[in-house]
C-alpha cells in the first residue's frame, strides 16, 4: 500500500479520473479478485512457498513476544494467505495489462482474519503499481458513524493517538443503500474529498435479487429505481468527462432493465457484474456506454481466473486470453 | 480465538444458548464495541505502553524478513491497535458482568487493517473467556458464492491447501437482506450448522432508515414488515426456548412498530440498538420480551463507553455503573 497511490485530496473527481483510465488502457474491463482458497493456481502457490514458511517463522516469534499476534489457527491461516496473495499477484500479472480496474472482493480476504487483511494490502499494492484503479468490493452499510469509519477504512485516513494513519485508500469501494441517505452522506463526502468512487448496489445479479430490488411501490415503480434516483441525486458529474463520483453496480443478467436505468443515471457510471460466471453476456450492455466509453465498466472474476478449466493450458495464459478476448468485446461496441 | 469457543458443529440452536445465557446472566444487554480511536480510555492506552512497543519491534522484524507485513503505516497501526485492544479489554472487564453477550462494530476494527483485525481477535478471545456470548456487527450481505466466504469468515471454518482454520466463530452476526432470500441461505445454513445466530436488519435507528424501509409496497404495508416476513419464514424456533436462530434488528427509535414486529415475527430474538446515544428508552422496548426475556436484547455502547463524560469518576467505573443500570431497567420489565 503506498501513501501517494489511490484516491487522494489533491485527486480530480472519480468520474474523469475513471474515464481518463479507459481511454488510456482502452478497456472497462474490471478485473474481480475473489481468490478460492481451494482453487488457486499451482504454480503461483507453489513459487511462494520458501517465502510462506519465513512469514510463518517471523510471526511465530512475534507472537512469543507479544501474546498478541495469532491464535491457534496462525499458522494456517498465514500460509494459506501468503497462497492466496501468489495467486492474486499471479492473476494481476496475467490479466491485469487487458483491464482498467481491479476489485478485490474483501470477503475472500477477511475469511483468514488478519492474515488475509495483509494479503489483500499487498494485492492491493501490486495493483496499484501496475496503473490499475482499486475497487474494493466492500458492500458495506451502517449508520451514520459506523459509515465514517468504514469510509476510512477503504477511502481514507484514520485519527489515531499516533498519528493519521492511511486505510487501503482504494480508488473506489461498493456500498449497500439499504439504510437510507444519510448512510451514505459520510461515504460520499470522503469520495469527493478525496477525488474517489462509489459504486451502490441499485440492482444485483443474483436469483433473488427480485424478492427486494423488484419490489412494486405504492407510489409506481420497483424498489431499484428509487434507488437509481437516489443515486442520480447523489452524485456531481465531473467537469470534463460528465461521470459522476457516485455510480451504480446494475446487474447484467436482466439487461432490459438497462435503458431504463440509463433514462434514471445519465451521469452514472455502471458496474457491470455477471458476465461469464454468472452468465450474462457482453452485446446486451450496450446502453450503458451511451455517456461515453467509462459509463460502463464491465466486471469479471471466475470467468478469468478459471479459463485455464475450459480453455486448458497453464492458468495465466488461459487468464490473460480471456480478459483481452472481454476486453476487445467491450471495446468494439 | 479458542478453537473450542463459540458457535460449533455440537451446539444447540442459538434461540436456546441464547435463552439459557439470558437466564444464566440475568442480563438482556449487549455491549456495543465501537472503539473510537480518538477516545480511547487513556488509563488503559498507558497500562500497554510496553507491550505495544514490543510488538512493533517484532512486526518490524517479521517484515524485513518476509517482504509481507506491513506498509508505510505499519508502525502508527500497530500502536492503534494496541491501544484499541487495551481499550477493549478494559471495556470488557468494566461492562461486561452486567451483560449477556458484546458486539464488536467491525468497522472499527477494519479501518486499522491487518492490525485492527489482530486487535479485533483478541477482543473476542477475552470476551468469550468470561462467557460472553460475540456478536460480530458486520452487516454484510452479498451474493451466495460471496456470503459463503463471509459466513466463514465470522462463523466457521475455511478450507485451505493447508488444512482447515477457523473464522472469528462468532456467536452471531448481523446481516443487510437486500440482496434477498437466496443471499441470505449459506448464512442460514451455516447458522443451523454450527448453532450460532443472525441478526438481519429488519428496521434500523437512523433518521435516513425511513428512505428504504419505511417504503409502502405496491401489494401492502412498508419494505420493513416485508422484511420480517422473510426473517419469520427462514427462522426454526429452538425445542427449549422457542426462539429462533434468525434474529432481527429492530430500531428503538419507533417503539411504535415493536407490537407489529412482535406479531409478524413471533419467535424472533429483536436486537434493539438506540438506547442512549440513538435516543431510545428502555421502557418503551416492553412488547419485545413478550416470547420470554431473552426475546429481546438490549444494546449499548456510547452510552456505557463514554459513561464517564456524564457521570465523572475513571471510565471504567462509570462504565460499570452504567451498564449495571441498563441492566437492571430491562429486567425489571
């Protein structure tokens, strides 16, 4: 994690800094990180190994001199997030150059507790050095003071008795909108403070994302275009590309909602999740680039780290083919 | 973190733990943990002055050796998290007799990183060795392939290419159901594994709360009964208690609605936040116990925290007294 990477008080809006990456990249391809610890690349693992047992070693005895580093699962839990972090760095590498951002999703890292927050630090870092944007997929949601703590958690800066100390400083992170605007107040003045994103959930991906999202009001509409409303409400578009701070992650699989949700968001930015995995596919997206190549950013995560399963041949190259394969796709439309 | 401790594969349902740790503790009050690192307990801060300098020694020594641990703020973070556990403990120590259970806030953890986390663990280690049940305030919700890392993460176990380890296995944990019922199954599913609880937000206490859930349905009544409706169907009431493992959070601050939640979600535990700081009161909170004392859980934490502001006297004390007194009101009623 470097101090000058990421968003930052001196950063111009996320809408042009976003839009100023794609062009520069050509692609709006988003590269999901959601490392399986039962299915990470070999070979990657396999090359970490002598570095993985001097971690264990030098966390061992800071234990011993603490009482504070570990509990009984330390080792495990270290070994398997210097694994995950291989294959992170592994996956950057290959399918990194083809994409604009990356988006760790933090589930898969919190799962081995401290271990795994170091783990994503590091994934995190490489990324950045690469050029690549960081969207930490976060989907947080509290009230009002826990949301400024998770604002610097992911965005910011934290007070301490020790000084400001830096959070991950991600470009950007994913928010659940389900308590209301003032949850989403202190977010949102960390992202335009410091130049960065937030993508809120308007309409997931998942099967079940109708039991709420699609809810009928009583006053017209589903539930998700409240939400869009809110989110074109919300946000300010950026004085040279018209990308708002504030954007919005739109389910791929029910692309008919698109127009709609475009007609709601002129100024949006749209995450696209559900291409491959989840089986949605990239022509139907077309709506979403209407403000410009940035309006729609394409996110893909087993559909990459998994290709080598269908395509064969070593992980990396599978993984490299098929974010370039997404990534010409998206550009050609 | 004991291996032995908390949710496990042998445990009865959490409506009956629950129930039997109430009636054990005689105490309904949860402690809120939301450590604010600019207000941290001084005399406890200086009591781990010596420890916290021997752990950054030994972290400085394990990231030259191994490249991993760290970052630019690795020191200032290190001795936050220090001071935020010792912070904790003192907590812990003070408030937690009067109590049944604590609710470490993750946010406050999070936003020190891989360091927050260390702190985050040993904050529940000491609470569960003084028999408090742990309630990990996360408020996630994501996707099933998502939730299930997460439901790892806070309850069970992770498989790894070198062995299985163990989450923070938590008692219990929050949950945001907007992403409907299918997101919320690897939840359920590993809540009825391993006996622990989840706590979904069905209405919360921030004044922005009524932007979502207070929203009328097309088909009748607002998002929120709609919501317990879902909490109803998904939870199986425990043989001893009667209470369920799918829990509810329910917002203090409209008392009004308590009497319609206890109708819709008959065996349903209510978690009510908005005592004191949220501007809650105990008394109005009566229909929430209605299934039995352990129906409804009461919870605090700037209130006690921050108890010596008011009242005077260490912290510590204050704290005591002021739980002790919480305590007291909701077992009386």
């Amino acid at each position: 994690m470097s101090d000058t990477g990421g968003a930052s008080p001196a950063a111009p809006p996320f809408g042009d800094r976003l839009a100023a990456a794609v062009a520069a990249r050509e692609s709006q391809v988003v590269l999901g990180i959601d490392p399986d610890t039962t299915k990470l690349w070999p070979d990657a693992v396999e090359a970490m190994a002598e570095s993985r047992e001097r971690l264990v070693h030098a966390l061992a005895d800071a234990e011993r001199s603490t009482g504070l580093v570990g509990g009984p699962n330390r080792d495990i839990r270290l070994q398997a997030a210097a694994a995950v972090l291989a294959h992170c760095l592994a996956l950057v590498d290959a399918a990194g150059p083809a994409c604009v951002a990356v988006k760790p999703q933090l589930a898969h890292f919190e799962r081995l507790g401290f271990a795994g927050l170091l783990a994503l630090e590091a994934t995190v870092a490489h990324a950045r050095a690469q050029d690549l944007l960081v969207i930490a997929d976060a989907k947080r949601g509290d009230i009002a003071s826990t949301a400024t703590a998770y604002a610097q958690a992911w965005l910011g800066d934290v007070p301490t008795p020790f000084g400001r100390t830096t959070g991950l400083h991600a470009d950007a992170m994913t928010l659940n909108p389900l308590l209301g605007a003032d949850a989403l107040e202190p977010f949102a003045a960390m992202a335009r403070e410091r130049g960065a994103g937030l993508f809120v959930l308007v309409r997931t991906s998942n099967p079940g994302a109708a039991d709420l999202f699609d809810l009928e009001l009583a006053d017209g509409g589903p539930l998700w275009e409240r939400l869009a409303r809110l989110v074109a409400v919300t946000g300010t578009p950026g004085p040279e590309s018209g990308l708002a701070e504030i954007c919005a992650v739109t389910g791929a699989t029910e692309p008919e909602h698109l127009a709609r949700m475009r007609e709601l968001m002129p100024h949006t930015v749209f995450l696209l999740p559900g291409i491959g995995a989840q089986g949605g596919s990239v022509e139907a997206l077309a709506p979403a680039f209407a403000p410009g190549r940035a309006g729609g950013l394409v996110s893909a995560s087993r559909s990459i780290a998994d290709a080598h399963a269908a395509a064969g041949g070593p992980p990396g190259e599978a993984a490299r083919a098929e974010a370039e394969r997404l990534r010409a796709q998206a550009w050609a439309l």
